[in-house]
C-alpha cells in the first residue's frame, strides 16, 4: 500500500516524508506519542508557545538549510543569549569578555587571557583526558568550578572526571563582549512555533499517533515496500549486542500570572545544589508581552525503560555498542536509519535536516 513507512514524527521523518511526496512516493508516518514533531514539538499556552521538550533555538551557517526551513516558517531575529546563576551571582554565557569582567575585573582580552593561562599552567595538565581537564584548559579552574563543573554533572549524572573531553568543546569561548551563543550566521524561532513547519513537510503523507511500531511491527513491515526508521537503533535490533544509555529530561511546568518571571529565555543554575539544570521562560523566546508566563524547570536524569532517550552517552563502551548495531543496520535490506536515536548521535536541527536530505539524494539516486 505504501512506498514507505516512516517510524517517527519528528524532524528527520518529516523531511524524509516531504521529499519522498514531492517525488510521487506513497507515506505512512507512525509515531508513539500523541503528537507530530518529536522533541521540537511546541504547543500554544496562554498565548504563549511553549517548547514542550526543551529549549530549541534554530542555527545554522548553510544557506541552503536556512532557505529550505524557512519555506515552512517565518523566522524572527531572536538571538541565543543564555545567562548561567551560580548561587546567585549571574554571569553572561557563553563564556566571553564579559564573564571574564564579572568573575575576575578584567576589561581587555589581554587581561582576561593571562588569568587563564595562569590558572592553566597551575593545573600543570598537558593533554586533556576528561572534561575536567579540557574545560580546564579552555577556560581556568575558575570558570570550571563556577560555571561548568555543577551543571556538566547535573547533566550527565557522571563526574567531569568520567566524562570524555570532547563534550566541552561544543561549549564557545571568546575573548570579545558578544553574549551570542552561536557563531552561525543564521538564527532564528519561527513565528508561531515549530509544529507549524512538521505540520506542512507531512502534508500529502497518512499520519497514524499513539502507534508504536513494535506493537504491530509484521503488520507494519508488510504494508510498505521501504521503512525509515527513526527510533532506538538497539530497540530495533531487539537489544542483541546490549544496551546502549542516554540521559533523559524531567520537565517541570508551571504557569504564573505576571509578565516577566526570570527577564531571559534560558537561565542556566550551574551550582550543584540547585536540582534543575536550567529553567526556560518561553514567552521571551518570540518577545512576548503576554500578561501571564509560563516557565519549565528541566531536570536531568538516567535513562531507564519508558523514559524518553534524549542524549547519547557516547563513552568508549556506548560507541563500541553502536558499531556491532551498525554492521546489522547496514545489513538490512529497504531499512534507512536515521536521526539521533536511529545512528546514536547528538544532533542540531540544522544537521537533522542536512542528513535528511542526504539520505534522500542517496535513496533516490540524485
């Protein structure tokens, strides 16, 4: 009956279910939960849209993806400046000229990289083999201590120690006062939400929620000649070569009748003692001047059976595991794996897309 089942609403599924109607192809989409749009999902409360999953703030410095997202949005101008609130002192992140002011007086970057460099040299590390000694290394035992230590192992439930260094490298610094999170050139919220945009990729294609693909999987796999499946790699391979973790998130949501509870989208609480992670007021994500807010606490947990995976924990175990699931994966006849949970990677919304329409060249010969 169709030319594909695609196991997923979300963003990776949506792209691949757009383009294989725009090319004739007959689609059945199929997700778990109630709603399309996987983690970008947002939902209008009070007026307000509310990121149901977690802050999501679009970037990008292709054009073409850029072009090719806004056919389905108009994106407004907003700007990733999250403030981090340690015990109560609140410093400017990402890591710049002026969270180097607030933490030490220094004005110039001079100034600010000699502090670092000291704090460097004392630490005495000479190649990083963890987080801690790589954020050491970027930024002094100061920054770490205040600013990255707390948060980093509320985030992923494992000592900086534990953790590979890689991950603190997403993390920008720079020696200018620009509160810009993101270098790339392109950055936005669409107007009205994110599932808008998932709405309009799907249109043309059959929509089946709170459908999940195990339940019916024979059935499923006989009424489409091809599947995309965007779901847990491991899950799919019935968990044969073992387990592979994530971390998961706790939301917390609350309504509050005033305009403005926290001044910022994303304030981040980098003390270890604060449970939440961060708290995100999504009004100011488009400007809002709603009369009432809405804010979500996120809390970090370990992933366990019915959770929601959401992070890879890509350590030397995980990744081994990955590699045994991805010799079956490729051994898989009319089967595509695709998304975070489908090839265990983090990824933005930006690379999403990009490696949907990827696999879409590859799977159509173009």
């Amino acid at each position: 009956m169709y030319d594909y089942l695609i196991v997923g609403a979300g963003l990776y599924g949506a792209v691949f279910a757009y383009e294989a109607t725009k090319r004739g192809k007959r689609c059945l989409v199929i997700d778990k939960r109630s709603h399309i749009g996987g983690n970008i999902y947002t939902e209008e409360i009070e007026g307000i849209q509310v990121h149901r999953y977690g802050a999501h703030i679009f970037h990008t410095n292709q054009e073409a993806i850029w072009r090719y997202v806004n056919q389905f949005a108009t994106f407004n101008r907003y700007t990733n400046s999250p403030i981090a609130n340690y015990k109560g002192e609140i410093y400017n992140l990402p890591f710049n000229m002026n969270t180097f002011h607030q933490l030490w007086g220094v004005i110039t970057p001079e100034q600010a990289q000699k502090v670092i460099a000291k704090q460097r040299e004392a630490a005495g590390i000479e190649e990083p083999t963890n987080l801690e000694e790589q954020a050491i290394s970027l930024v002094g035992s100061d920054i770490y201590e205040k600013l990255v230590k707390g948060y980093t192992e509320k985030q992923w439930g494992r000592s900086a120690r534990e953790l590979p260094s890689f991950i603190i490298k997403r993390l920008p610094v720079r020696f200018t006062y620009d509160n810009n999170y993101f270098n790339d050139r392109y950055q936005g919220i669409p107007i009205g939400g994110y599932t808008q945009i998932v709405e309009k990729m799907l249109q043309g294609s059959e929509v089946l929620l709170n459908t999940n693909f195990f339940d019916r999987q024979d059935e499923f796999r006989q009424c489409a000649s091809n599947i995309v499946f965007t779901g847990m790699i491991d899950e799919y391979f019935r968990f044969q070569c073992g387990v592979l973790e994530y971390r998961s998130l706790r939301f917390e949501q609350e309504i509050l009748d005033m305009e403005n509870y926290q001044g910022n989208a994303v304030v981040n609480y980098t003390d270890a003692e604060t449970p939440y992670t961060r708290i995100i007021e999504h009004k100011h994500f488009e400007f809002g001047a709603q009369p009432k807010t809405v804010i979500t606490r996120e809390y970090s947990k370990e992933w366990k059976a019915g959770d929601e995976p959401y992070y890879p924990v890509n350590n030397d175990r995980n990744t081994q595991i990955y590699q045994r699931y991805k010799v079956l994966a490729d051994r898989e006849q009319n089967v595509l794996f695709g998304g975070r949970l489908g090839t265990y990677r983090y990824f933005d919304m930006h690379q999403i897309i990009g490696s949907a329409l990827d696999a879409v060249k590859k799977e159509f010969g173009e």
